[in-house]
C-alpha cells in the first residue's frame, strides 16, 4: 500500500471519528415526558426543552421561588405537550425573564420531581412586536 | 417635515451601483476576448464603468450615515439603529448595526480591493475584475429593495419609517417624524464594536481577491501562474481575518458577560472556519512555489474558504441559526438570495475546476517522509479537519431545516456543552499542529534524512523540555492534557526562535514571517491553556450557606450577593460594594451618582456636589453636567486585602427594556492574571416596596435603630434658608439631623419639617442605597421629643460573579505576533510578485 493511501485511511477514519462524536454529543429536542423517560432508562445526557412559564388567570407568573441568598431560584414551566414542572436554574433570575414568551431549558432531571437547568434560552418580545415590515415598492 | 433627498440619492446610488456592477462585468468579458487593437479602449471603458460603480457605493455609504448622522427618524434605519443621545464614534456603529449597513460596508471593501487589484496588476485586470464585478452585483442586489410582483430583491436601508411600520399614527399624520430612536444595541456601544466590524467586513471581502485570481487563472488556462499574485492577497486575508476575529474575542471579553474571549458560538465559528481553511491554503500554496506539489489542494482550499465565507454569511444572516446563538439575526427574507449567490460561485468555481482539472500539473513522486512538503500537508489536512470539526455541528440548525423542508422531522439540537465539546477536539489538533510547525519549519529550511533530522532537533527539543517543565512547575500544571499542551506550545516557540535566529543571522527580517507566526501560535496555545483551563470561579458563597438537604447543596453557587458597605468575602479578597457610579463627560473616571440629579433632558444632569478628581474641580455644586449614556450605571467594589484597599472594579450595567440587562465586565489586569468581574443582577429602585411605618419619638442625641444601623439624632436647628425652596416670611422650618452608620460608612439624613399658615409641611428624605426613607412627623416641644416615621426596604445590591484568569496576556501577546508574522510575509510575498511584474512576467 502507498503513503498517499495510508494517509488517505488516517484521514477518513478521524472524520469518521468526528461525525460519530458529533452524533453522541448532539443534544435533542424533547418533551418533558421523554426526558423523565431517558432519565429512568439512566441516559444522562443534556437535552433541550421547549415551552413557557406557568401563567395565572390574570396573565401573571407563577411559582417562581427565588433562594435567599438571590443566586438560585426555581420556576414551573409548561412544555409544548402541556406537562407542567418544576426546574431549578443555578443562576441568578434573568432580566426579563417574567417577559418571556417562550423559554428552551437545556438541562436533565436531577431527581423524580426536578428538573435542572443548566442554561435557559429566552424569547422577549421584541421591541417592533406589534408592528409589521412592509417592503417599500418602487 | 419628511426629508426623502438622502434616502431617494441613497437609492438611486444603490440602482446605480448594481447596474454599473453587471455592465463592468460585460465590459471587461469584452475586454479580456477584445483583439490587441482594441484591448486599451475596452480596458479604459471598464475602468470607467468601475470608477462609476465605486463612486456609486460610497454614496450609498454617505447618504446612510448622513441620514443617521442627521438623526433623520423618518427613515427606519436610523429610527431602529439610532437616537439622539449617541456621541458620534457610536453613530458609526449604528450604521452596521442593521444587516443593510454590514452589507454596504462589504461592498466598500470589495471597491476598495477591486481598485487596488486594478492599479496593481497588468494581465490579470481583466479576467479578475469579471469576477469582482460579479461579486459586486451580487452584493448590491442584497440591499436593492426591488419589488417585481411577489418577488422582493434585497432589503433597502433607505426605506422610510411610515413604509416599514404600519403604525396607526402614520394615518393620521402622514407626516410623523419620531422625536427619537430607538438606540443601538447597548452591548455594541463599545469602542472595538466601531473597529471590528470593519476589520471583520475587509477580510470577508480579501477572500476574493485570491478566489478572483483562480477563477481568472482557470478561465485563461494559467493553471498555476495565479498562484504568485494571489499568494500575498491570501496571506493578507488570513492576516485581516484572524485580526477580526481576535478582535471579536476581545470585545467579547470586555463586553459581554459569558465570562471569557470564546465561547463556540455560531457566529464565532462562521469566522473561525474559513480563516483555518485559508490558512492551509497559504501553506499548500508556498509549497506550490517551491515544488511545483499541492497544487490541486490549493485550489480546493481558496475555492472552499470563500464559499465558506459566504456560508458563514447565510448561516448568521439567513435567521436559520434561530435560538442556537446569541447573536440575534433576524430573517430580511434574503437567505434565498444568499443561498442562489453561493450556489452561483460554488458552480462556477465546480465547472471552471473540472473543466481544468486533467491539465492541472501534478507531481508523481510520491513525498518522502523526509520532505517539507509531506509535514505541511500534514498541516494542512490537520487545519481542515479541524475546520469540519467545527462547520459540522454548527450545521445542525441548517441540517434540521433541510430535512424538514423534504417533510421529515429531526429534532438534533447543538451540544449543550459547547466549550467542552469544541475543545475536546481542538485542544488536540492545535497541539499536533504546534509540533508539526516545529518539525516543518526545520524542513523547510534544510534538506534533512533521519540522522541530520535527529541532529538538529535535539538542542530544541532539550530546551522546550526545559522550559516546559519550569512552567510546569511554577505554574502548577498537573493535568496531564495540559502537560502535553506546554510540551507542545514550549516546543513550536523553542524550534521557530532557534530558526528565526539562523534567519536573522543569515539573512533578512523579510523571510522571518513563518517562524514568527508560528512562535505567536505557540504562545496563544500556552495563553488558551492556562487561561481557560485554569480559569476560576471565585464568587462562591461562603456566607452562611444555608443547608437545605436537597442536591441543591452539592451545587456550587457561583454569584454573590453583595449588599451595599457590607463586607463579604470573595476567596483571598473581602469585596464590598459601595454605590452606583455614571461617566460624565470632560471627567476622569467616574462620578458617583448620588452627587448627580437628574435634570431635563437625554444626558442631562445636575451636580449636587463639587465633582473633584485628583484634587482638580470640573464642576461646581449646582453647575449643569453632561453625562456619557445616561442609563449606563458603574457599580464600584472596593476589593480589600488583609484590610486594605488593594484596588476598585466598575462593572457597569444597564436594564434595557428590549434586551434585559446589559452587563459588562471590568477587570483587574495584572501582568500574570486578570481579575474579571461581571453584575449579574441589578437592584431595581423605581417603586421600591416599602415597609410598614416605624414610628420613634426622640430626643437630641438620642440612638436608635433603623433596620439594624445604629442612628443617632445629632439635632433640630430652625433654618432661614432651604436648598430648592423658598421660604416666607412667618414661615418656620426645622431640619433634623440624623446620622447612620452602616458598616464603615457613616451618612447625614437631614428631613426637614415646615411651618406655613399654620399648615404643616414635611420633606422626607429618601435614601436608595440604605433603602430608607425618613420624615420628621411631628414635633412636642414640651416634652423636647421628635417623631420620625421609618419606611425601610432593602439596601441596594448587586449580585456578582468573579473569575481569576491566569497568564491571559500571553495569549493576546502571542496573537500580536502571529499577526505580525503575517505581516512580514505579506510584504516578502508581494515583494516577490511585484518584481516578477516589472519584468513583465505577470
């Protein structure tokens, strides 16, 4: 075998190692009843969930507990499914984030009861909500 | 009343530019397949047309900064980029701001590019600016805002507020201009977001030129002569690009709060790919000049980076990348026209490559083990593996949309550990590359077999061991990875100084460019390690922790809660925060803000007490002051050790309303670490939620309790006089004295109590930072007593994170040299082609 086929191999097998690593480090999209299910089949692999916060009547925030000491807190969020949960985020509260029209948790059950959060992606409204972008015609 | 001049001159320049563009691109086709006879007038006529087009983008450059110069609100992109209250250097980042902006920022550069490769080169003018022309029509298309039926072709920047936004206002006056805009991103309200863009923008454009010399060697059947004058371009690309992105690192480490220069982001890594795929470009080009080898690989290489700066482009500006980063782009509805402008110049860049490829000369000895070329195509391949690691799963997002627009579902999200992931990979390929640059550039220079090889290596060798173990030591490495990592990088900086040395020695400054540049990836791999892998969090609670006997307490809390003059400790430090602070211009430093009120007006504010720095007054009690960004707050913590003040940090921070809290960093530079701190949470002082009446009837001199601080009540004096606000005769005023001490600060709270027709007035004093508020209710003369009445809330705050960043000066001092390797070997290399010109070879 020649040189130039020796490396030829070497460099599709590190590819290969590459795509397969990407695939086993990918996260997914899932629902809060799939993350409890990967929970109890042992996978401990952090996924993303997308949904909201629990809203009262009157369009208010609800159960959100703030720790003592202001660098934790826990909050009840609602996935897309409609299952509603309780997920601890190690972080301060973020600005805003009583605002929010939709939150993606990135994280993994810590226990039967809750789910930890170790980042929280955040979609505001934006500041042109309301108004709609025409194209100017000519 | 509605201004449309800029915006109609802005336009019409627009139309211009694109239609100058496609016939520069027809007039120098006719050029370059033009008899001799008639080649000067088809040369000269192109010139023309191209000297009409770049004065066409700079007027479309000049009417948007004018528009936004002139606070013209009528128009959306200032009202959406823009306000009154933005000093000028800022109002220049407004202007790419908006995508409109970045795009004309690029055709700038591609004019400016396209102008120097037109007076710089005699044979390839022709058949290279065909293809920067292309480029050119291509890119003005992105910001025509042309209408034709259900078709919309880019999105214009000069389109007027009233047609961009159908707000119920502008039907009732047609003529609406708003008062102010809505501003520019806070977190680009920073000196390097006015330079780095630019820089960014003018590597974007610099792939061109190596890609237009290709594409124009291709075409006219010069398989390899491109190679010289693309050389110095590609060279000065990569310089640009890695200056951009080095940039971008920085700003990101002094701006935004994720806590370090890199984070993997998307928009990072759309930079960080084509500048890897160039840079083995460069490599397997210098190895063409030297043994005619590599030369199908170097075309593959410029083809793919300037795709791949066209990818990056349509990844961060198509919306495709939606939640997966931080940097929010919103869909103008141009990803298909990005999309057909990629497709066009990868199929044009397909066709003229197989059509040349079996004329392409090539080599068939096969490269010994002992050659240069062998080590640097090693290289190469490792740049471009590293570079797939990276584009792959930065794809995710578009993988996702292609199998969801055939009706399928993929739910693949990108890794949630980004830093660990990326660098579980990269780590290591940088490493193979540091010895790789170390083994190549003795090959390069020297013929070499095994033994010579052996030879020369050992001195190096022992010495980077040396060193290497004395950073070890006095560095406290003991990871194995990291082991491996300082071998590596002592290795490179060790093998290319002995090289440089024998250059020096030998020769001229002007060869010295690769060992240069590779010493500085040396230093940037020994910089990341101890930067990022011995960076340390050191804001963990220690106070008090509460035990909650849930797995909350084998989490570690990485902020702090500072309250106002309590001191709290911060590992070696005892931080205590002490108020918030605003920049105020023709000052030094910075002002505290309780000296300042609040006046009339964007910016404007009254000084309540002298402001003096340094022993030199700026102002006066009383006198008007112009504050810098009015609704930007420094937040100072005196940082103490062993009881003494070591140093201040003000990490500033502003609530935005769009964007949330906008927090920056400020550090501690010292020459071996940094001391980072970032606000993570702001105290909120608009309606604040007072407490209950407390009620304490006093006598002078008299100490008393309000929310734990011991208060004295030193006095009552009746005044004549009252600071803002006049008094009568008859009229009787009492201010009370009262002083509280908190922690180590002791403050004077004088309400005031008023007498007037026998009606009773009251002046209660609020006090943001103690969170108090006092009024003097009443006064029983007989009995000498005074009655206050308490509100108390909490005391301001700030919750803080802190990370110690060792030895991160050698990666920023082993970035400047690797960019000034380049620099050196941009100027051999342009050196070389142009004498080869002169003698009229090229």
């Amino acid at each position: 075998m020649k040189k130039g086929h020796i490396l030829g191999l070497g460099i599709i097998a590190i590819a290969i190692v590459i795509i397969v690593s990407m695939l086993g480090d990918a996260s997914t999209y899932e629902s809060f009843a799939t993350a409890k299910e990967m929970k109890v089949k042992g996978e401990d692999k952090a996924i993303h969930v997308v949904g909201q916060l629990k809203k009262g009547i009157s369009g208010e925030v609800e159960g959100i507990e703030v720790n003592e000491n202001k660098t934790s807190f826990y909050f009840m969020m609602i996935d897309n499914d409609g299952t509603e949960q309780k997920v601890f985020y190690n972080e301060p509260v973020p600005a805003d984030f009583h605002r929010s029209e939709q939150v993606v948790v990135i994280g993994a059950y810590k226990s039967e009861e809750i789910f930890m959060a170790d980042k929280i992606l955040m979609k505001c409204p934006s500041k042109y909500q309301e108004t709609e972008v025409n194209t100017a015609g000519m | 009343m509605i201004n449309t001049f800029a915006g109609n001159l802005g336009h019409f320049a627009t139309i211009l530019a694109f239609v100058s563009a496609v016939v520069t691109a027809f007039s120098y086709y006719k050029y370059t397949v033009a008899s001799e006879l008639e080649k000067p007038n088809w040369r000269n006529f192109s010139r023309i047309l191209f000297y009409i087009h770049s004065i066409a983008s700079v007027t479309i450059a000049i009417s948007l900064f004018e528009i936004i110069y002139s606070h013209r609100f009528e128009y959306f992109y200032a009202y959406s980029h823009s306000s009154i209250a933005l000093p000028v250097h800022y109002m220049i980042s407004s202007f790419w701001e908006g995508q409109e902006g970045a795009f004309i920022l690029w055709i700038f550069w591609n004019v400016v590019l396209g102008l120097v490769v037109i007076h710089t080169n005699k044979s390839w003018e022709g058949p290279v600016m065909i293809v920067f022309a292309l480029v050119q029509a291509f890119l003005v298309s992105m910001i025509l805002g042309v209408v034709i039926g259900d078709l919309k072709i880019g999105s214009s920047p000069f389109i007027l507020l009233r047609d961009a936004i159908s707000a119920p206002i502008f039907q009732m006056n047609p003529d609406f201009v708003p008062e102010d805009g809505t501003g520019l991103n806070p977190l680009l309200q920073n000196i390097w977001m006015v330079i780095h863009p630019p820089t960014l923008f003018l590597g974007y454009a610099s792939t061109l030129v190596p890609f237009a010399f290709l594409m124009a060697g291709l075409a006219s059947k010069r398989y390899s002569e491109w190679i010289r004058p693309a050389l110095p371009w590609a060279i000065f690309s990569a310089m640009i690009l890695g200056m951009g992105i080095i940039m971008g690192a920085y700003w990101a480490y002094v701006t935004l709060n994720f806590g370090g220069y890199w984070n993997w982001d998307p928009v990072e890594n759309a930079v960080y790919v084509p500048w890897l795929i160039m840079v083995a470009g460069i490599h397997t080009m210098i190895t063409f000049k030297k043994s005619s080898t590599a030369l199908k690989t170097s075309i593959v290489l410029i083809i793919a980076s300037f795709i791949l700066v066209l990818y990056a482009t349509f990844l961060v500006r198509s919306g495709v990348l939606g939640d997966s980063s931080v940097h929010s782009f919103t869909d103008l509805g141009l990803s298909g026209q990005l999309l057909i402008y990629l497709l066009f110049f990868l199929a044009v860049a397909i066709f003229l490559s197989v059509r040349a490829w079996k004329y392409i000369p090539t080599s068939d000895k096969e490269a010994s083990v002992y050659s240069r070329e062998f080590w640097i195509f090693i290289g190469a391949t490792t740049l471009s593996l590293m570079a797939f690691q990276v584009i792959l799963p930065t794809s995710i997002p578009v993988w996702n949309a292609i199998v969801e627009s055939f009706g399928g579902i993929s739910n693949m999200a990108p890794p949630t550990d980004q830093v660990g992931f990326y660098t579980k990979f990269q780590l290591w390929f940088a490493v193979v590359l540091a010895l790789l640059t170390a083994v190549g550039q003795f090959f390069w220079w020297n013929k070499m077999d095994g033994k010579t090889l052996k030879d020369t290596l050992v001195m190096p060798y022992i010495i980077s061991v040396l060193i290497a173990a004395l950073i070890i030591v006095l560095g406290k490495v003991y990871n194995v990875s990291y082991i491996v990592v300082v071998l590596a990088g002592s290795f490179t900086i060790v093998a290319n100084a002995t090289i440089l040395f024998k250059l020096l020695k030998k020769s001229t400054f002007k060869l010295a460019g690769g060992s240069l540049a590779h010493i500085g990836l040396g230093m940037i791999l020994i910089g990341v390690m101890f930067s990022s892998g011995y960076s340390e969090t050191i804001s963990y609670n220690l106070s008090g922790l509460t035990y909650k006997n849930s797995f909350e307490d084998e989490i570690n809390k990485e902020h702090v809660l500072l309250w106002i003059n309590k001191p709290t400790q911060i590992k070696d430090y005892t931080a205590i925060y002490r108020g918030r602070q605003k920049k105020v211009v023709g000052v030094p430093g910075l002002v505290e803000s309780k000296i300042l009120k609040k006046a009339e007006g964007v910016n404007h504010a009254i000084a309540l007490k002298d402001i003096v720095v340094d022993g030199k007054t700026y102002h006066r009690e009383g006198e008007f002051v112009q504050i810098v960004l009015e609704e930007n707050n420094y937040y100072k913590i005196d940082y103490y050790q062993e009881d003494q003040l070591a140093f201040s940090l003000s990490p500033m921070a502003q609530y935005n309303t769009s964007m949330g809290l906008i927090s920056s960093p400020d550090s501690k530079r010292y020459l071996n670490k940094d001391l980072y701190t970032f606000v993570s949470v702001i105290n909120d002082l608009e309606d604040p939620e007072w407490n209950k009446d407390e009620v304490f009837e006093v006598s002078p001199n008299d100490t008393f309790f309000i929310s734990d601080m011991v208060t004295k009540f030193e006095s009552a004096d009746v005044v004549k006089e009252l600071d803002g606000m006049q008094l009568f005769d008859g009229d009787v005023a009492v201010k009370a004295k009262l002083t509280i001490q908190d922690y180590d600060v002791e403050k004077v709270l004088e309400p005031i109590f008023i007498i007037r027709n026998n009606q009773v007035g009251r002046v209660p004093i609020i006090d943001d930072e103690l969170g108090i508020k006092i009024e003097l209710t009443n006064i029983l003369p007989e009995e000498n007593k005074f009655v206050f009445t308490v509100n108390s809330t909490q005391k301001d705050y700030v919750i803080l994170k802190a990370i110690v960043k060792p030895q991160i000066n050698i990666l920023w001092a082993g970035t400047i040299i690797m960019l000034i390797g380049f620099c050196v070997a941009i100027y051999r290399r342009y050196d070389e082609f142009s004498k080869m010109r002169d003698k009229g070879l090229e």
